[in-house]
C-alpha cells in the first residue's frame, strides 16, 4: 500500500496517548517505542512481547492504543484481540502483520472482531529500507486513533425512531442542479482508517439495489489486502466482487475494488464506461487515491454519478468531490460520532460540498432511495 496523510502535529496542551506496544520481536518494539517518543504526545505505558503478557498489560494501565503484532509465541494477535477488548472496550486496537495473503485474511478477521485498524510492517531485513513510509503511517495512525478513543468511550444514544443527522455544518451543500435528478448509474465509494466495516455494513443494507447499479470502492489498504477485501465482501454479498482489472466493463450488479498500490479510474471503450489503473504519482499522498476515481468518475457519469466517503483519515476525496459536485453528481459523507476518524468525510462537509452527513445506520437507507428512485 502506498497512502497516507502529512503527520499531524500534536496539539499545545493535548493529553498523551497512552500506548501498549505488543511484538515478539525486541528490536520492532524498539523501534516502535523510539518513533513514538520522538513524535512526542504518546506515553508508552506498556510494552509485550506475546498475547498473554498483552492482555495483562492492558488490564493495568488501561491504554487508549494497543499496537499488536499478530504471529506471537504462546498467545497470538487474535486469540488476544477479544480478551483485550473485554480488558477494555475502549482501547483501540491497531494490527500489525507482515504483507501476506494470509496475514491479510488474519488481519481483516481481527478488524470483524473488533480491531480499529491494521498496518502492514516490512519483512525483516526491509524495516529499515521501508522505516519512513511505515513510521510515518504508524504515527499518524496511532495519534488519529489516540486522539479519538475517548469519543469511542461514550456511551451510545438511545435509538430513537428518525435517525440523527449530523447538525448543519457553516457551508451549506450546493443545491443539485435540475439535470441531476437522473437515477445514479453508478455508486463510487471511498474509505480509509475504519472504512472496511463501514462498507461492509452499507453494502449489506444496499443488496437487495446492488444488482441494479455498478459499484467501484477506493479503500487505502496495501496490495494483497484488497483482493482479501474483495473476497470477504464476496462471501457477505453472494455477488461478483473482486478486485479491479484494467480495462474490464463496469457493469451492474458487480462491486470493483481499487488494487494496492494503484490508482483506480474510469474511460470509455466503444463508448461504455471500464476500469482504468495506473500507477502514477500520489494524490492526497494517497494511491489508490478517491480524488481520482471521483474525479475520472465525474467525466465519465457526470450527473448520474453517486458518490459516498465514509471514516478515514486525511482529505482524500476533497477535490473529486468538488469535481462531482461541478458535474451535478451526489456526494454524501458519514458523520462524525459514527466515524471512526472524520478525517475525510469532515473535509467535504466543511467544504460545503456534501448533500448528506448522516450516521452510518442511516446511509443505506439514503442511498437506495437514490438508486431506486423512491424516496427513503
């Protein structure tokens, strides 16, 4: 995977991030504890070298980030998971594994248990050739995390009959041109930090429409992740999803996954929409980037385009999105208290350019009504 957002500097005043470092590798935890003391703004609480010394230490010092290897001696990653999560609810557990297709299937099982996020580490002797790029994202990772537990730690409302939409934000969204009410003839979707379960959860309350409409997702994660990705949402949705080839059709009823590591859009081949890859530069220090699919989606469905960007970090997505917009298309983003970060949903809202902010329970429901044409 190549993504990622400039490190955040910490805020004057802000409490430190309380951190238990879990890896039964002495030198990472080094390594990890070193990066972060640099960083400044984290406390590294804790440090374990397997599962069960994990779990021990989460329990006394309850931390706010819990960074976990997943292959350990004597009690692995995700025999740990739920006993740290029952430790301590609150705690958010980010998994590391090195880049491998069954790492990639662990690592998506701890996120369906409960883990907030994964990072894939460099092999061995590659730490140090790949060390900027992973402690950049580790950092940035674990203060966006940090910095939004306590959030987390809230108890939930009460379900009331309408769901709550996020309060009008200072820049109202642009009203839709005339043109725009076209039915939407394809759903693009973009996600980070978070993003694999929010998007889980909106295509399962969107599959009775699914075959109705193409649907092409952006989410940053490292290659051999997305294809994993594209299995489980397969196995969820008993239809075609896989991830994207370059030059296949985009066709209803079929859900397209951007690969690691390369950009995602769309051009027309004898006049009908297909995917497009390529591994140009970074865009919002992301690839794949949303900013390209929306932008190249924009050109392609203009009006009928129907955008959605759910939890993650950075602003990935901001200038596609303003893009779509110009072009009459829908942009709805997921709100605040059900994001896991507000990174880049809070981009767009603020910039005026979303004509919903809803709930995550709520989006689906938006969303079909659009599909189908029949009000929600």
């Amino acid at each position: 995977m190549t993504q990622g957002t400039t490190t955040q500097p910490r805020q004057p005043g802000a409490p430190q991030i309380r951190v238990v470092v879990v890896d039964d590798s002495a030198v990472i935890r080094g390594l990890i504890t070193r990066w972060l003391n640099e960083a400044g703004g984290f406390d590294i609480v804790g440090t374990a070298s397997n599962g069960r010394i994990a779990v021990e230490a989460v329990e006394r010092h309850k931390p706010d980030v819990v960074l976990m290897d997943i292959e350990m001696p004597e009690m692995d990653g995700i025999t740990a998971l739920p006993l740290i999560l029952k430790a301590h609810p609150a705690t958010r557990v980010i998994v590391i594994s090195t880049l491998t297709q069954r790492n990639a299937q662990i690592s998506l099982k701890c996120l369906s248990l409960g883990a907030t996020d994964y990072l894939a580490k460099p092999e061995g002797a590659r730490v140090a050739n790949a060390a900027d790029e992973f402690r950049r994202e580790l950092v940035e990772k674990v203060r966006a995390l940090g910095g939004s537990r306590a959030r987390a730690a809230r108890p939930a409302a009460a379900p009331s009959a309408q769901p709550q939409v996020q309060p009008p934000l200072p820049r109202a969204a642009p009203p839709r041109p005339a043109g725009a009410s076209t039915r939407p003839q394809c759903l693009l979707i973009g996600s980070s930090t978070g993003g694999p379960r929010a998007v889980e959860k909106v295509l399962l309350d969107l599959r009775p429409v699914l075959p109705q409409i193409p649907v092409l997702i952006v989410q940053h994660m490292p290659p051999m992740f997305t294809a994993v990705f594209a299995e489980h949402l397969q196995s969820y949705l008993s239809m075609p999803c896989r991830e994207a080839k370059d030059g296949e059709p985009i066709l209803p009823g079929t859900v397209l996954v951007a690969p690691g590591g390369r950009h995602m859009g769309v051009a027309a081949s004898g006049g009908k929409p297909v995917i497009r890859l390529n591994d140009g530069p970074l865009e919002s220090f992301c690839r794949p980037a949303v900013d390209v699919l929306f932008r190249e989606g924009a050109a392609a469905f203009g009006a009928s385009a129907l955008a959605l960007v759910l939890t993650g970090m950075g602003s990935d997505g901001t200038q596609g999105a303003r893009t779509l917009v110009q072009a009459g298309a829908t942009v709805i983003v997921q709100d605040e208290a059900s994001s896991v970060v507000w990174g880049m949903p809070g981009s767009i809202a603020r910039a005026g350019l979303a004509q919903e902010i809803l709930p995550l329970d709520a989006i689906g429901s938006s969303l079909k009504g659009l599909i189908t044409g029949v009000p929600k």
